[in-house]
C-alpha cells in the first residue's frame, strides 16, 4: 500500500491487501496536510494525511474536510472489500481550473475539424491510397478524441483531474492518427492479421472494406495501449537477433 507526496503533489493509488477483508480502507490526504476530515458527514477525529480503516463497501462514500481560505471541499468513492482507495483533497487556483478547461475546449474542438475533413473529402474516390488515407487517419484522430473525452469527464466528474496529463490530452489526437495509418498500413500490407476475419486482396472497394479500415483506425486510435503492445509484439518478431552462438561439444 503506498501513499506520498511528490513535490507538493499527491500522487495516490489504489492497491490490494493481501488477505480477503469484508471492509475496505480510504487513505485521505490534502494540500495542506493537517485538515480535519469527515466521512459521510461524520468527524472522524482525524487529520489529513489520515487512513480510514473498516469501511463497509458498497455504493459510494463521502469523504469531506475545510481547506484554509476555501470552501469544503468533499470527494466521493467507491470502497471494495480488501481494498485501499486514496484520495487527494485540494482546490484548483484560478490558472488551473482555466487549464483545465482549455483541454476540455480542445479535445472538443478536435473532433468538429476531424469530421469536417471527412465530410469535405466524402464526395471523392475510394480507388487509390491517396484517396482512403484521409479517411483513415481521420477516423484514427476520432477514437483517440473518444478514449480522451471519455477520460475527461470521468476525472472532471470524480474531482481528481491531474493536469501532470495535459500533454497526454493534447497529443493523443495526433497519436490516434498515427496509429490509425498505420493500422492499416500493417493488416493491408499482412504484417498484421485480425482474429476471424479473412484477408481481402480488394483493398480499396467501397463501400464496405473503406468503412472496416476506417473502424479498424478508430480502435487503434481508442486502444491505444493494446494497439501498443501489438506494435511491439510485431517488432520483435520482425527484429528478433539470431542465436549466431554455437554449442561447444566437448569430448
């Protein structure tokens, strides 16, 4: 189980004790240390960094506590058996709520540029690379836009949004269309094959096989870290060095 602080940052996980327990633990902090914390309206009598020990699970509970010069702030969690959850309490300022904010902005704007691209390129030909790529990494931009909205307003929704992820949202878009490319790129050229479905030699019929590569970009773009590791599972067995050493018989 760990909880710290970082450089007047909470950084919290959720971890697993080792034995099955019918209860579960809530570790609290705050920037600043030192607050009074109440659970589900209760004064617990203790003070922040504190752990809140034989929590009944099941549905959510509120934790609250008075941050000097601000209003009290209160976080909701969901508490499992044998379970630690670990939250941070603190107030955005002013420059971080406009941060955040900003990336709200952004990854919904993303998404109106992506589709208006591909309802300008929609009245063109489906008979050339030059012609489906667009579409592809379009689609690809789109799944990332999804997995980061979806991301967004989970956290927002939570109150523990970590702006040290800014860059993650700002370049996910990018990453998405990458991924997409070159998604199909990798199952078009046969490096990569999908379970149950037969290779095709019509690549670039429509309308059906455009719309499977670009669903196809827009998982790869939403999957990110399984995508990831398909990539990396493919370069080493592309890559793999070969076993030059040879075996020594002695007699």
């Amino acid at each position: 189980m760990i909880s710290m602080k970082w450089g007047g940052k909470c950084v919290t996980e959720n971890t697993s004790d080792s034995e099955t327990n019918k209860t579960g633990n809530i570790i609290v902090n705050s920037i600043p240390d030192g607050v009074s914390v109440k659970l589900d309206g209760k004064d617990t009598g203790k003070k922040t960094p504190a752990t809140l020990e034989n929590i009944t699970p099941g549905g959510l509970h509120k934790v609250e506590a008075n941050l000097p010069d601000c209003r009290q702030i209160s976080r909701n969690v969901s508490v499992s058996a044998g379970n630690t959850s670990t939250i941070c309490l603190k107030k955005y300022t002013e420059e971080e709520v406009n941060k955040i904010r900003n990336i709200g902005i952004y990854i919904a704007l993303i998404p109106i540029i992506l589709i208006a691209i591909i309802l300008y390129l929609i009245y063109g030909s489906f008979d050339d690379l030059a012609q489906i790529i667009p579409y592809i990494a379009c689609s690809g931009g789109l799944g990332a836009c999804a997995y980061s909205i979806f991301g967004y307003t989970y956290h927002l929704g939570k109150d523990d949004f970590d702006l040290n992820f800014c860059c993650w949202f700002m370049l996910r878009p990018i990453l998405g269309i990458i991924f997409g490319i070159f998604s199909f790129l990798f199952v078009a050229g046969g490096l990569m094959t999908l379970s149950g479905v037969p290779a095709s030699t019509e690549l670039f019929t429509p309308p059906q096989t455009v719309m499977f590569y670009c669903a196809l970009a827009f998982l790869a773009g939403y999957s990110e870290h399984s995508f990831s590791a398909q990539l990396k599972e493919l370069g080493e067995a592309l890559f793999k060095k070969a076993d030059t050493s040879k075996e020594i018989i002695m007699k």
